[in-house]
C-alpha cells in the first residue's frame, strides 16, 4: 500500500481542517483528491508531505510514518504545492541541477537531461524562470517534484491557471508519469479527474463523503435518471410533471424538456411514448443523460 491514512486529524484552535479520515492508496494508482475550498485536501497532502504534522491519527507512505520517518517519507515522495514555489531568478537547468543537488544524485546532469527531455523543456531550458509562461512553470515545477524518482507524487491543483491546450499537456505528461508511480492529485476540473484518475475521494467539511471509482459514484449518488425529450410543439412543463414516473420537469429550450425520474429508464420512455400519442404530439427526440461527476461532486458537498 503506498499511502495508508488512519483517523487523520488536523485541528486550528477549536476548528477541525480535517477530522477523522481513513483511505489507502495502492501503487499504481492516480487518485483524484475532490472537495469545495476549504474541505482539507491541502491539509491532507501537507501532513502527507511532511510540511506540517497532524493533531492526532497516522498516516505512513511507502509503509513509513510521516511523524516518526519523515526524512525518509520526504525522499520517496514528489511534491508540486497548489503555489509552485519556484526561484524566478534562476535559469531552469540550474533550478533542476538545485533540485538534484538537495537530493544528494549522483548523476545529476543526466538526470537533469531526462527531465527536460520528459517534461518538454528543451526550449526553454537555458531561459530564466521568472520569463516562463504558467505552463512551462508548471512543468519545471513537475520536473523538479519527480527529478529523484520518487515512489509517490503528489500534486495540488496541477492545471491551475492553465488555457486548454496547456491543460491537455500537462494531463498527458500525468498520465504518462503516473504509469510507474503512485499519484494523488488535487484539482477543481472534473474534466481532468475523469480523464486521468483511476479513482475519485470527495472531501467536505474535513470528512470522506465519497471513495470509488468514477462510474460507481455516479449511480451511488445520482439516482435519478435523466431524459432529455423533444417535442414537434410547446407544452406546459406540469403536464410532464403529472406523469406518474416524472419527478421533475423542466423546459430546455424550444420544444425539448429534460425531465427526472427514480423509474426505470424504459418505464420514463414508454410512459412519455403513450403520453405523446393521447396528446397528439410528434415526438421528435428522446434520449437519456449521464449523471456527470459534477453532478456526484455537487450532491455530496451541498
């Protein structure tokens, strides 16, 4: 097991960051790290990383203590904070040659090479970070976070401030990194969660409200089925609504309305079929929606 947390608890003065949470995380595995501002992922990944210690509960990476081996911990793990805390006036290479050196390598410009090259930084490589843009920040701060090897990585909020086509590139580099490592990764874009993590934890409130896998959380905490339904003329929305398996429905636009049932998706569609037919109504399109993890991440953190 690569991370194992036990009753983990962070509390400020009377208030709890974190209270009293439990997960593990196998090797191999990239876990997407869900919740509101202020739920207690950074806690969480900042006890993990050894920064700061928790009130009370254990937590071990790699089988280690991070209270009681955390010079240990801190080897085997990359960190790439929520703020990449980087030296702006330093060149990149000679930022990664820093990096490799705290790290006591002894093949430190080949290993240097490798991350450029892994990273995508050969282009800018000889120019001064504080010159970047926030995508190649990002990806210095990547290279540095994994420049040892580590077993684990860890990353708050990696495609923070990033346009579309940074995002993708990043997302790429995780994915390709996390063949061999284990990775939990913090981020608010539940279009990067689904693409690239093999599981999802919800924190809100300093607790675990959902643990799983991505399908699985959605039919554990999205119920209703939702079908989306056009009509060839206008109608009044209460009309859906009386039917007997219709909980809710609501005009999209023009003629289509998207209506919300606990029934059986075949029973939704044949009870709308006969409705058309006794109202004399062309049905021009059915067809039912996914629950998205989105819908999941509001349904647990409301």
């Amino acid at each position: 097991m690569s991370i194992r947390v036990e009753n983990l608890t962070k509390t400020y003065k009377s208030q709890n960051a974190i209270d009293h949470i439990n997960f593990e995380i196998k090797s191999g595995e990239i876990v997407g790290f869900l919740g509101p501002n202020g739920a207690g992922k950074t806690t969480t990944m900042k006890i993990l990383t050894c920064y700061i210690p928790p009130t009370s509960g254990a937590a071990w990476v790699n089988g280690l203590n991070v209270e009681t081996d955390s010079i240990e911990v801190r080897k085997q793990i990359g960190y790439l904070p929520e703020h990449n805390p980087l030296y702006m006036d330093m060149y990149v290479k000679e930022y990664l040659m820093f990096a490799a050196s705290v790290y006591q390598l002894s093949n430190k410009t080949q290993r240097v090479k490798e991350m450029i090259e892994l990273t995508g930084l050969q282009v800018e490589q000889n120019k001064k970070i504080g010159q970047l843009s926030k995508g190649y920040r990002q990806r210095v701060g990547l290279a540095q976070a994994i420049i040892h090897n580590p077993k684990v990585l860890i990353l708050d909020e990696p495609t923070s401030g990033l346009d579309p086509n940074q995002i993708v590139e990043i997302r790429n580099l995780i994915i390709n990194i996390g063949k061999e490592k284990t990775v939990l990764l913090s981020t608010h874009i539940m279009q990067e969660v689904e693409a690239m993590c093999n599981r999802v934890m919800i924190v809100n409130k300093g607790k675990i409200v959902a643990n799983g896998k991505t399908e699985e959380l959605k039919h554990a905490f999205s119920p209703d089925n939702i079908v989306q339904v056009t009509f060839n003329q206008s109608l009044n929305s209460d009309q859906l609504k009386a039917l007997n398996s219709i909980s809710e429905a609501n005009l999209l636009s023009d003629y289509t309305y998207i209506v919300k049932s606990k029934k059986n998706e075949e029973i939704i569609k044949s009870e709308i079929f006969n409705f058309a037919v006794q109202q004399q109504l062309i049905l021009t399109e059915m067809k039912l929606i996914e629950s998205s993890l989105e819908d999941v991440f509001k349904n647990v953190t409301k």
